[in-house]
C-alpha cells in the first residue's frame, strides 16, 4: 500500500472517562494489560504495508509521545516518511486542543501537501478492533467511491450498556451497491443497525479541497457539514465497507473495563490478537511470580507482577503486588499498583501507582465501577 497514508486524530481529554483521560489522551488508556489504545489502530496500518502514518495530538498528549517514541517498534523509524508526531501548534488563540477533525487537519495541512501518497485513511483512536485495510481500498476503488466509510451492524446497547444515546455517535442506511442513501447523527432511536467506525478513505487531492472548503465556509464539524450534507444532496459518492471482525468503541468507563473483561473470553482474545500482530512498546520486565498459596483463576497478568493472595476474573498491569489475603475479582489494575493484605476488590479500575491500604473494602456494581485515579492512596 504505497499510496496510501494513515492519519490518526487522536481526541483530547474526555469527561466521560474521568479519573482515566485527567493527565493522557483517550489514544494513551492501557488496555489488556500492556497495550494502549492507538496500538491497534497504528498495527493495524503498519500491518496493511502502509509506510507513512501521522498522528495528531491535542491536550495531555506526553505519556501518547513517551509511547511512541521514534516508531521502532512498529518499524516506522525510516528516513522516507515514517511515523509522524504532529503536536498542537500553541499560540495565543490556540491553547493545545482542537475544534474537530477538519480544525486538526487544517492545522497540519504542511504535513498533508508534503507526503506524495494517493489515498488517505483516516481514523479517530476509540476505536479498538484487529484488520489489515487491503480490502477496504479495494472495494473504495470498485465502487467508485469519492469517499468510503467502515461501519459495523451494532444496537445502541452494544456499543455502551449505560447510554443509548451520544451527539456523537452516527448511523447511516446504504443500497445494495453500497452506497449511503440517509445518515443520522446522535438519534435516539437510529432506524438502522449501520454504526459508523470513524474509519474512512478517500483521495488526498480530495481531502485537500475539502479542508480549504470548510475554513472558507467555518465549517467544523465534518460528519454533519461535509458527509450528511452530500450524502442528502451533494455531488459526491459516499459508499459503506462492513466490517465484521471483533469491534470496541471506547469513550465511557463501562466501555473501557467491557473491553477488558471482553478480553478474558477466550473467544474474544483470540479475534482481536489471532489475526494479525499488534505491536507495542516493549518493556523488559522479569516474569510474573506467584508465591505459596496464591490463586489466579481467569485473569491476564503482565510480567513483573507478585502475586500472593487471590485474583479472579480481572487484568493486571506491568509490577502490580497483590499481597497475602487480598481478593481481587472483576477488576483492572494498571501498572504499579500495590494492594495490602486483606484487601477486597470487585468491579474496580485502579490507573497507575495506587496504593490500597490494608483491610479496605471497594466493591461496586457491574455497570458502575468505581475508579481510583492514578497514585492515590485508598
């Protein structure tokens, strides 16, 4: 895919993933205990044979730099194109975030005109799902599209248990050929299953002309100003590819511990690590240890971790202690954590560096978990 390039707009803090998204990008959250997010979207383009994939950041963005560091391991350190970092560019008016995709593109447009590819792909980072993009290029081409979008055939409720309804989330019906005939943005009720991935492709030359457009015209949002408005009565041909594989749509916090415990189910692991390699920063850490009388039932657990009392159906992060008598069940622990003896934990998040004292209690419903920001001490 040498004519092709790979653009991933990364958002900035989000509310909804409180405590989670306070200090890093939504693109940084660790997940399946040793992967961050934008892992799997960058594998993902990497995997395709693409060579040249900028990422845009916004607010909080050094932990998402310190990850990917050069590119090396995602070979993209190279001399021609490569992985490019493209930070906000900080003035007076513009304090490091963005109004939206098109305000984030138009912001590196140098970036754009420089690369020489033919086809862009475009892509948010809440989106977790394993695939290469060779057929999605190949059906744009067939269909003679000006631009495709991937979607995936998914209720309201399969996408976050505790909202039906996000301004955000888009929707759109097409014809036998593929092509969209109606799109609907945050309905209450969308009167189809087609969810859109925030995954698209079109031509740069395309892409271009479309970003001067809307900074001529104040034009920020692009789902609503751009994609509904041609697909209603616009000149341009907008096609839907399906994708069928294993999909999660991160952006609340029973998204994001869903797609971890997603994770536990063999199943489930085996769609979104068995078809393709995802690649990561590599720590070298020593390997997991657990003592005399431990239990682990269930559960993934990364290496550097002691593990002395129970754990049960949860996911531990890089050099979590679990001391002697503590229960850990339904969780996620990101990495550092320490947890003293005789603790009980079920249904928790914990980010980084927490320390749960000795004889404490943090129980909480499923659809509810209780999240500990990052080095607190409970």
């Amino acid at each position: 895919m040498k004519d092709v390039m790979g653009l991933i707009y990364t958002s900035k803090n989000e509310t909804s993933l409180r405590e989670l998204t306070a200090s890093r990008a939504v693109a940084a959250l660790p997940v399946a205990g040793r992967y961050r997010m934008i892992d799997f979207m960058l594998s993902n383009m990497v995997n395709s044979g693409i060579r040249n994939v900028g990422v845009i950041m916004q607010k909080n963005y050094h932990s998402l730099m310190d990850h990917l560091g050069s590119g090396k391991e995602w070979d993209l350190h190279t001399r021609n194109d490569g992985l490019f970092i493209l930070p906000p560019f900080l003035t007076r008016d513009n304090v490091g975030s963005y109004r939206g995709i098109l305000d984030a593109l138009h912001s590196n447009l140098t970036y754009l005109r420089r690369s020489t590819q033919e086809y862009v792909i475009l892509t948010t980072s809440h989106t977790v799902l394993n695939t290469t993009f060779d057929d999605l290029l190949d059906f744009h081409e067939e269909s003679r599209a000006d631009i495709t979008l991937v979607y995936a055939r998914k209720k309201p409720e399969e996408i976050d248990e505790t909202i039906t309804l996000s301004p955000r989330h888009v929707y759109f019906s097409v014809d036998e050929n593929g092509v969209l005939t109606d799109m609907e943005i945050g309905p209450t009720q969308p009167r189809t299953q087609n969810f859109y991935m925030d995954i698209m492709v079109l031509r740069r030359d395309l892409l271009l002309r479309l970003i001067d457009q809307a900074f001529a015209e104040g034009i920020n949002d692009i789902n609503r100003e751009i994609l509904q408005r041609n697909v209603h009565n616009g000149p341009m041909r907008i096609c839907g590819y399906e994708y069928k594989g294993y999909n999660r749509r991160v952006e609340t916090i029973n998204s994001y511990y869903g797609l971890n415990m997603d994770l536990l189910n063999p199943e489930c692991r085996r769609a979104l690590f068995g078809s393709h390699p995802v690649y990561t920063k590599v720590h070298d850490e020593v390997p997991a240890r657990y003592m005399e009388g431990a239990q682990a039932i269930n559960s993934l657990v990364a290496d550097g971790c002691v593990i002395e009392g129970t754990i049960e159906n949860s996911v531990l992060f890089r050099g979590v202690h679990v001391a002697k008598g503590a229960h850990i069940k339904n969780s996620i622990l990101m990495q550092g954590d320490t947890i003293e003896a005789g603790v009980e934990i079920e249904h928790v998040i914990l980010d980084k560096g927490v320390n749960v004292l000795s004889g404490s209690r943090l129980i909480a419903p499923k659809l509810y978990p209780i999240v500990v920001g990052k080095n607190k001490t409970v």
